[in-house]
C-alpha cells in the first residue's frame, strides 16, 4: 500500500510575500496493534490542527476518514488497551 501524505502549512507562515514560509508533513501511522498476520483489525491515525483523523489500513485511500477530538481519540485508546 502507498503511503498517503498531506501537507500542512504553518500557522505561523503569513500569507504574504514572505519566504519564511513552512509546511509540516502529515503521514498516517499504522497502530502497532495492527499485525501483518490478516487480522481484521488494522487502523491508522494521524494527528490534525484539530485533533485526530483514523481510518482503516486495509481500504487505504478508499477508507472513509474518521475525525475525532483529543480527548475522543484518548478515549479510544483506553477502550482498545482493555479489549
């Protein structure tokens, strides 16, 4: 699968004629959780300006992107650590 990046420009970086200008990569990484063994189960997150975006590893670019808060994607964490 071909790993999917989006650029994020700096909040800092002034939509002026100014060269300082910079951007941030954003790749999503695969959970560890998530084995190479063909289990069902296999997510990826990457963080935004907002929070956190997942979706599932499997379906790659076609996966639906699921948006979620801070304190949404900790919450999630904590279920996965118990199941």
């Amino acid at each position: 699968m071909a790993e999917f990046t989006s650029w994020r420009k700096s909040s800092r970086s002034a939509n002026s004629a100014q060269a300082d200008c910079v951007e941030c990569c954003q790749t999503w990484r695969k959970s560890t959780r998530s084995s190479n063994s063909g289990q069902a189960d296999c997510v990826e997150a990457r963080n935004t300006t907002t929070g956190f975006q997942v979706r599932d590893s499997k379906l790659g670019h076609d996966s639906p992107v699921f948006d979620l808060s801070a304190s949404d994607f900790t919450g999630l964490l904590r279920v996965a650590d118990h199941a």
